[in-house]
C-alpha cells in the first residue's frame, strides 16, 4: 500500500479545521510508521523460517494432516456420522433440585445403539457422580433439567420455586 503520509511533506488544512487535520495526519503516520515496521519484520521472519528447508517440511506435513483430518471431519458431519459431544470427561453439570443447585463431574460419555421391541435407536447419555451416586442422564435433558452453567441451573431453580 502506498503511503499518504510523508514527514517531509508540508500540510495543507482549512484555517478552521488546522488542529484537528493536524491530529488526523500524524495519527495516520504513527500507522504507516508501524505498518512499514511490522510488514518488515513479518517479511524476514517468513524468509526465515521458509529458507529453513527441514523446518519448512515438517510444517507441510504438519498442514497436510490438518487438511486431511478437517475433510474426514466434513464428510463425517455431512453423513449424520460426527457426534458433537455438549462436554467432556472432567466437566462439572449443575441441576436444580428441590431447594438447591446440585453439582456433578462427568464421569463417562457414551454414544451407543440399544435394540428394544420397538426398533433400534441411538442412546447419547453422560455418566455423572451426583454426590457419591453413579447416575446417567440423557444428552437430550441439557437445557431442561441438566445444565452445563451453574447461572443456568440456578434460574431453573428460580423457575421451579415461582411454579410453586
């Protein structure tokens, strides 16, 4: 980009405006200054790192990998065969009950087909600790009575006490 500043250049303003376009030109000088500099800067280290042939390849395989992995991903989700999990492992899931916010760790993420007399269906449920107590919920009861938010759970909590 070419500059529109230059310190030697004499600045021409209207009689009234002069502090102000004053202001404006060296505030937009202080940005080329800094573009110029960092473009500079940039340059070298991208010549750098790109003269480093080793380092170079081990960056290709590196991206090649990323790209191969995002387009298994895209197809995955495109064929209904990417699960979104809404937490992981670790997480800590609130939920309103009685009088309190109750929370839990996730224990165990599962994702797995169950057979009954009415057919086979997919099963998306959390394992979670609820005060020493193994117990599973639904991913479907997230947002309903299950929160990933404690401010979450604790208007729930709200709701349920004006329900009363």
């Amino acid at each position: 980009m070419k500059r529109l500043t230059n310190s030697n250049k004499e600045i021409h303003t209207l009689i009234d405006n002069a502090e102000y376009w004053l202001q404006v030109y060296f505030k937009l000088k202080d940005y080329e200054d800094f573009e110029e500099i960092f473009r500079e800067k940039m340059t070298n280290a991208a010549c750098d790192f790109l003269s480093d042939k080793e380092e170079f390849g081990k960056w290709l395989d590196r991206n090649k990998w990323i790209a191969k992995k995002c387009d298994e991903w895209a197809r995955a989700e495109g064929q209904g065969r990417l699960v979104k999990l809404p937490c992981k492992v670790g997480d800590i899931v609130y939920f309103a009950h009685h009088d309190r916010v109750i929370s839990s760790e996730v224990l165990s993420v599962k994702y797995h087909a169950e057979a009954e007399n009415h057919g086979a269906f997919i099963r998306k449920r959390l394992t979670i600790d609820v005060e020493g107590i193994s117990a599973e919920i639904d991913f479907g009861d997230i947002g309903k009575t299950v929160f990933l938010t404690k401010s979450e759970a604790e208007a729930k909590l709200k709701e349920l006490r004006g329900m009363e």
